[in-house]
C-alpha cells in the first residue's frame, strides 16, 4: 500500500516535470538539434513509467513507522530547522551549544551532561574548525562581542 | 607498462611529499575513525567529510588523497562495528556480520578483527596493483570513445545498476531518474535557458553537489540514527588477547587472493561496489569449500576473509572507471567523482596524459594508504572498538553539527541550510521505502555528462538518433548491457531448477 501511495505521488512529481518540460522549458533560440527540453522530456517519461510499475507491482513491503517514531522525527526536524534559522545570527558557537543541548538531553542526557555537552562541542568545535582548520563558520554575536571588547 | 612505471614514478613523488603523506595517514586514520561509528558507513563518511576537505583549500591532488584516504579507511573501519556489534555500517559489510561477530561471540574478537585487517589490506593491495595496469590502458582505449560511445557507457552503467544493486531493479532505476532529474535543475549551461527553478535565485546554478551529498547521506543517516534510537542500547563484544595466527592466514590465503580478484573485477564494473562484490565473493567461497563450507555463518575464518578481501579490492576497482572514463564505479566513487570536479578536474582519459600529478599521485597514495591502514590497524583496533561505545546520544548531534559546518563553510548559504534538511528527509523516505542512495547520488553526477554527450552526439549528426548506434564500440557496449540484463535472471532461474531437481530424490 505505501508502495502505492509513494507510487502515485512520484508520478504526480513525473507528471509535473513532464508538463514543464513539455510546455514551458523552450530556448529563445538554437543552433543545435537537442533542445534544452528534451533530455526533460525523456526524463519524465522513464519516471512516469517506473511509477505506473510501482503502481501495478508493488513491492509489498510495508511502511512500517511507528507513530511515536514519527513524532521524534518531527522533533528533529524542527530542531534542525531551529538551528539552521539561529545559525547566522546568534553564530556557530551559541547556535551549536543550543542544538547540542537540547538534542542530547532529548536523547537521554541528563541536564548537567546536556549543558556539558553543548558547551564543549560548541567551544571546541568552533576553535577547531574556524581558528585551527580555518573553515568559514559564522560568528555571531560572542565574537563580535570579545572583538568589540579587544 | 613503461608508461606505468614512469607514470608510477612521479606519482611516488607526488605521494611522498611530506605533507601528503601526511593527508594519507590523516585521511585514514579519520575514515577509519568514522567508519568505526556504529551505523555510519563509508559513504555517509565520505560525504559528511567531503566539504570540510574541500574547504581546507587544498590542492587538488591533496584533497583527493586525502578523501581517498578517509574512503580507504572507512572501509576498513566498517569492520569493527561489524564484528563487534554486529551492526554493519552499509550494504556492503553486511557479509562480514556473518562470520565475523560469531568469532567475536566465541571470544575471538582480536582474532578476526587482525586477519580482517589482513585480509582488507591484501585485496585492497591487489586492487591498486591491477589498477595501475589496467588503468591506463583502458584510458587508452577510452580516449578514442565519441560523444554517442559515453551515450552507451551511461546506458550501461545505469542497467548495470539496476540489475545488480539493490532488490527492486525499477526502484533502482527509478532512482537514478530523480538523481537524473534533480542534476537538471539550474540554468541550462549550452542555451541559458533556467529549468526547474521557479524563480528561486538560490537553485539557479542547480543544487550544489555538496549539498545533495551531505543532505542524502550525512542528514538522511541522522535521521536513521534517531530513529532507530528506540530499539534499545548497543552492546560491543570486548576484542580480547586473540589474535591471527600464521595457520590461519595458510587457510585463507587462497580465499583472499580469489575474492580480491572477484572483488576488483565487480568494482569495476559502474555501478556496482562493495555489496555486490562481498556478496559474490561469500557466495563462490562457500560453494568452492563444498561440505566444509558448512560452518559457514557461525565463525569460519574463510566467510570472513572473503568478503573483506572482495570488499576493500572493489573500493580500488571502482576507482578504475571513475579515473579513466569519469563513469563512477560505486556510490562512493560517485561522491569522489563530485569532488574531482569541484576542483575543475574533470576525470577522464586525458587526465591521465594532462593531470598525470592527480591520476598517478592518487594511485600511489593509495599502496601508501593501505600500507598506513595496516600498520595504524594492528595495533590501534582496540581503539577504534572503544569508538563504539560513543553513546547516541552524544554522536546524533555531532553529526548534524559535521554536516551543517560543511555545508555552510563551502555554500555560506542560509538557504542551503534547509535544503539539507529537507533533501535528508527526503534520503530517509527514499530508504524506508525499499529505494538505495547510490543509484540516486550516481544519476546525479552522472546527469549533466549524459545529457551533454546526448546532445553533442546529436549535434554531430544533426539530429539523427541513429547515431548512438553507429560506431561498433557502442554496439558492442549495448550487447553487453543486454547480456547484464538479460543473464542475472536467467542464472537465478537455471539455478532454482537446478535445486528444485536437487531436493526431489532426497524427499
């Protein structure tokens, strides 16, 4: 059955794609003989058949999720999203500790391991990366503070 | 074969520079390290690893050894988690469950953790060897191949993957389509004509490679992780005082050599890595011990070598058709391939006449490689199985903080952020629905090239589709890819008759 379902959403995504490359996607002009529309068009069709396959012959193995299951996914996602939203703003330091915080102790930490955590991997993690390795990570508010304050 | 030692040379050369022989070690040791994770394979390695190397600003030799390293090592690192805990990190270290964490249970976790290590760093060796033979002769070959010649190439590959990967050949087809068709969002490079982007300015250039990768694999890994975090703790087996004695390695050694020649062929061909190859590899091993084979399953040293000798010998395979034709041999090799042209390397037969540092310096770290995962496994494996006991909770987050670093110091898009979440979700329905990853993350890297060859091949003959037949390599590619379509079926049939003719006098 949730073969079915992904088939019959798939080929709803196919079709979508199919359309656009069918009606829309046009170059104003060319020189060669392929347009950029058609290798779209080939894609849509092969989709659109894979997904009738699926649709006739499903698998059968079924979608097993638990509802709970589920729901800490739904956290995570939403935890994930917390933190890619706070990520420039508040900086990798602050954002990281905050994420790692809260995702450990949802996990099972106990507060004070929680706090631990978050605080090391953000420090740590920040002088690792961005002062030793030198990667672009944002800074934020803490360093923009120290600065201000040198 | 001068060209090989000449060619050999002065990738030793390039091999040997302190400081990347300093990345080989660095990039083994951390694959191992990560490969040892419980439940992270060398892909998800690879991919969570990929943009921190790639924003170290490395030249490219470098930041391909060291990558090559990192997937080196996490094959070898796979092993620990599979023995130990018997939770193997991908696909293809299913097979080494098998046998090895029965020896574990006995108390010979030292033991088969010692002769896996010798086992990988022989088919791994044999592997580099056969590739720097056949290396550049099939980039001699390739050099000839026309634009409709690739058409054939990219058919195969892609029927190869669907026949021989994964349960559902039309899921895995289907998911080397929505790689296909996600490579074609962005601006259309020959006219500038946008597709697929609905005025969205961030995806204009197409999604970043970066971001699929790490989204597929690093984020859609988290989320497997939580949710498997119901299931209860782990427990990892303790390695104990054994270890591989010179009796043993005189039982294997016969079973070694054959799988890491199963192995490195299996790789080559695109599309199918490490799980094939253990698979095959386990199969012919136990079919060739005959009545012995018996004890296949609860512990033998011969199911354990094998499918880490075919295992590591077809992470050097796959290696092959990436470096001469630019046509990824496994998943992984797909990222690397990614990665190769970040750097504006495009892989393929001139790179080996016009980027002879890269070609050659990456084949020469690679006997270096494997010589430094040896030496760093021996002695170090209770280490890397203290890794283990890492609890969940403290890795899960790590792992998406690894992920956003990467993204963010290569993109420094916000935007790219969500991406990576919404593309993990994405990779995580894709498993939980019976699909597997490499074939998408091989369309992706794959679909730009397939189109380009399509349509200059069509611009050769202006617009007849008849060219993708006329040169005689492509029509000898496309009987090979129906003969890969057509056999596998056919074999499991004769088979099934074959031991239903079997068991009927015995009932």
């Amino acid at each position: 059955m949730a073969d079915r379902i992904f088939g019959c959403i798939a080929l709803v995504i196919a079709i979508g794609y199919g359309y656009i490359a069918f009606t829309i996607i046009e170059a104003p002009f060319q020189y060669d003989p392929l347009g950029p529309e058609t290798w779209p068009q080939i894609l849509s069709v092969a989709a659109a058949l894979c997904c009738l396959y699926i649709i006739i012959r499903p698998d059968g193995d079924g979608f097993k999720v638990l509802s709970k299951t589920l729901v800490r996914i739904g956290v995570l996602i939403v935890l994930l999203s917390a933190y890619a939203y706070l990520y420039e703003p508040l900086g990798f330091i602050l954002s990281t500790a905050l994420f790692c915080l809260v995702l450990s102790r949802i996990l099972g930490a106990s507060i004070l391991q929680a706090v631990l955590f978050g605080a090391a991997s953000g420090g740590i993690g920040y002088l690792l990366c961005a002062v030793l390795l030198d990667l672009n990570l944002p800074q934020g508010v803490i360093i923009k503070l120290l600065r201000g304050l040198s | 074969m001068n060209e090989v030692l000449s060619g050999l040379y002065q990738g030793f050369g390039v091999a040997l520079d302190p400081m990347n022989l300093i990345y080989v070690i660095f990039g083994c040791f951390s694959g191992t390290l990560i490969g040892a994770l419980p439940g992270i394979g060398p892909i998800n390695g690879v991919a969570i690893l990929l943009p921190i190397a790639y924003s170290l600003g490395l030249p490219p030799e470098s930041a391909l050894i060291l990558l090559a390293g990192i997937y080196y090592g996490a094959e070898y690192g796979g092993r620990v988690s599979s023995i130990l805990l018997n939770v193997p990190g991908d696909a293809g270290a299913v097979f080494t469950t098998l046998d090895g964490n029965p020896m574990a249970k006995k108390g010979e976790a030292g033991r088969a953790l010692s002769l896996s290590a010798i086992a990988s760093f022989v088919g791994g060796t044999i592997a580099v060897i056969l590739m720097s033979l056949f290396g550049p002769l099939l980039a001699s070959v390739a050099i000839h191949f026309n634009p409709s010649d690739y058409v054939a190439l990219m058919v195969f590959a892609f029927t190869c993957l669907a026949s021989l990967v994964g349960k559902n050949p039309v899921k895995t087809l289907l998911g080397a389509i929505i790689g296909l068709m996600i490579a074609s969002i962005g601006i259309d490079a020959n006219t500038g004509v946008a597709r697929f982007t609905f005025g969205i300015p961030d995806i204009l250039a197409g999604i970043d490679f970066l971001v699929i990768v790490i989204g597929l694999f690093g984020m859609g890994e988290l989320i497997t992780l939580v949710e498997h975090q119901i299931t209860g703790r782990l427990k990892a087996l303790p390695v104990g005082k054994s270890f591989v004695s010179m009796k043993d390695l005189a039982v294997v050694k016969w079973t070694i050599l054959r799988c890491s020649m199963i192995g490195f062929f299996i790789g080559v061909l695109p599309g199918t890595g490490a799980s094939v190859a253990s698979a095959v590899a386990y199969g012919t091993e136990k079919r060739i011990a005959g009545k012995s084979g018996a004890t296949f399953g609860t512990g033998d040293i011969r199911g354990l070598a094998a499918p880490e000798a075919a295992n590591n010998s077809s992470a050097g395979g796959a290696m092959v058709p990436m470096l001469t034709l630019g046509i990824p041999g496994s998943g992984t090799t797909a990222i690397l391939l990614g990665a190769l042209l970040l750097f504006n390397v495009t892989p393929g037969p001139l790179m080996f006449q016009q980027r002879p540092e890269i070609a050659w310096g990456l084949i020469a770290s690679m006997y270096i490689g494997n010589l430094a995962l040896l030496v760093i496994n021996l002695p170090l494996v209770g280490f890397f199985a203290r890794l283990l006991t890492i609890p969940q909770k403290y890795l899960t987050p790590l792992i998406a903080v690894l992920a956003f670093m990467g993204v963010y110091s290569v993109v420094s898009n916000p935007f790219d952020l969500y991406m990576v979440i919404g593309l993990g979700f994405f990779g995580w329905l894709l498993r939980k629905m019976g699909f597997s990853l490499a074939p998408v993350i091989l369309g992706v890297v794959l679909g730009g090239l397939f189109e380009d060859n399509l349509r200059r091949a069509l611009s050769i003959s202006g617009g007849d589709w008849m060219v993708l037949l006329e040169s005689g390599r492509s029509i000898v590619i496309y009987i090979l890819t129906v003969l890969i379509l057509v056999l596998p079926p056919l074999y499991s049939r004769i088979k099934s008759r074959k031991a239903a003719k079997d068991t009927v006098p015995a009932e």
